[in-house]
C-alpha cells in the first residue's frame, strides 16, 4: 500500500505501460513516475467533471 502525494479526493487511478501513475483528483490531474514521484500537476477542465477517465496523453 502507498500513500500517493497530493490533497483532495481520489476519483481514479491509472498505471501506464512506461510506469508513470495518472491521479484523477476532485482538484485536477497528477501525473506521478513509477516511484511516486510527482512529475506535472494540471486543472481538469470542468466539462470532463463526470466523465470516465480511458486514457491521457502525456
């Protein structure tokens, strides 16, 4: 178990096949590297509140 870094709910989680970690949070996304680390943090657009995350480009 680890605890991700960041504030605010978590709506979702995403691994990706080059180990970084997406982070869907009430606040934003975080995109982590494979230990953790966060990388960039970004506002979500308000028209995705709702949606289902399938994929992000990075």
């Amino acid at each position: 178990m680890v605890k991700l870094p960041g504030s605010g709910e978590i709506r979702g989680v995403l691994f990706t096949v080059d180990g970084k970690v997406l982070v869907r949070r009430a606040s934003g996304i975080s995109v982590l590297d494979s230990s953790f680390t966060p990388l960039v943090e970004a506002a979500e657009p308000a028209e995705f509140d709702g949606l289902h995350v399938l994929a992000y480009q990075v």
